[in-house]
C-alpha cells in the first residue's frame, strides 16, 4: 500500500469553539467542595475505578526554571487515573488540570489575587507535600497541566495532555518514508516519513535513533514503512518492514 498514512493508534479531536468558555464564568468560589461537576477534561474520578496511578513531581531548577516531570501526559478517553503530586521544590506550587482557554483565564485571575484553589481538578501543596487528584478524562482533545501561581506558568510550569481513543489492534501502526542517510556509529537514521499521527507530527524529514538490530535492516534509499514513538525522549524507529 502506498497511502502515505496507513493507520493510526489514536485519534485525537481538538477542543471546539464551544469549549472555550472554560469553567470558570467568573464565579470561582461557586465550584468548590468536590462538586461533580463535569468540565471539558472531564471530572472527578472514583478512587475505586482508577486505572493508572501517575506520579508528577513540580520542582524548580538551579538555572530558575520550575518545572513539572513528566513534561506531557496521554491518555485514553475513559481512564480514570490517580496522579499522585509531590512538591519536591522549595516554593509552593500547584497541580492545575483544565482546558488551556479555562487555565488561562484563571492565570489571568490569580495574577490579581492569589487565589488557593479547592477545586478537585487542582491539588496546591507546600514544599516537600504530596497530594493527589483522581480523574476521569471523559473527552476527547488537547487540554493542559499547569502551575497556576503567578509566574510559574511563564518560568515552565506547563504541560499538554493529550486524550486520545484506542483503536482495534488491526488498525495500529505504520508510516511510510524513505531513509535518506544512516549513521550507525550514532545509532541515527534520518528517514523522509509520512505524517506520524500518533506522535502528532507532520510529514517532514526527522533523524530517529535506532537499535543495532534495527540499523542492520536498513539501507540508504529504502522505501521502508515503520513506527516510531518516543523512547526515553528520543524519536526511535520501533518496528520495521
Ligand atoms: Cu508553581
């Protein structure tokens, strides 16, 4: 087959004008105390029905960036996950999960008045406390993890997450492209590829880290179709054919 995409493993729908409105119209005080409310990611998760537990840890660094670990989330529409947050940092911060309209808009809110957030898509917590927030993510789109406190958004604190469904296992996979050029001592291959939907990439000319096993299969100028995901943060060819 010749189709420049041939499958996908997710499939993601961007937010829509109507979700912009975000959550809070204003009335921030209103959706306190754990109200199971539904909000465009979703809404609090049952502790009983978890699937995943993800660790988060906000911290600042000696070069005066704060940051969140890891920096971008995925998940499945329907997956209720247990994010355990630890502040391993010497200020205070926050754990935010909204739309990027919804935590804009409460940005904008907090540079006025720093206000403490209650709310159960949020945790704050002093240096050296973990918290945790228990999520259903019943949507599809692109939505965002924030530290909220005035400036630690600008300084990095902020990260995307990504809802995505699983398709049938048939469908999964490939992308075609040719390798333009290897260099096995560096373990790269720079291959010319398809658009790479499920790490949300254009089609475009990228150098991907390769396994020595993987390396030996390729040749300069093949026309190859394969899949490619992030390993230990670098773009790597994991399959082949
Ligand atoms: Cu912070």
């Amino acid at each position: 087959m010749k189709n420049l995409l041939l499958t996908t493993t997710l499939a993601f729908a961007l937010t829509g004008p109507s979700f912009a409105a975000g959550t809070h119209d204003g009335g921030h005080s209103n959706d306190h105390a754990g109200m199971a409310k539904e909000m465009m990611i979703g809404m609090p998760g049952d502790p009983a029905k978890v699937t995943r537990t993800i660790d988060v840890s906000m911290r600042e660094t000696d070069d005066g960036e704060m940051l969140f670990e890891p920096g971008s989330l995925d998940f499945l529409r329907g997956e209720t996950i247990r994010f355990n947050v630890i502040n391993n940092g010497e200020l205070e911060h926050e754990f935010v999960i909204d739309t990027m309209m919804g935590n804009a808009e409460h940005k904008e809110a907090m540079a006025k008045m720093d206000m403490e957030h209650d709310d159960p898509n949020s945790v704050r917590l002093d240096p050296g406390a973990s918290g945790e927030v228990v999520w259903t993510f019943s949507n599809f789109g692109s939505f965002e993890f924030a530290c909220l406190i005035p400036g630690h958004y600008e300084s990095g604190m902020h990260g995307p997450i990504m809802v995505g469904e699983q398709m049938a296992q048939a469908d999964v996979e490939y992308t075609t492209g040719t390798i333009k050029k290897i260099d096995a001592k560096a373990g790269k291959v720079t291959i010319i590829h398809g658009p790479l939907v499920t790490l949300d990439m254009p089609a475009m000319t990228m150098v991907f880290r390769a396994d020595e096993e993987m390396m030996a299969k390729m040749y300069e100028g093949q026309d190859i179709e394969f899949v490619a995901d992030r390993v230990k943060g670098k773009l790597t060819v994991t399959a082949l054919k």
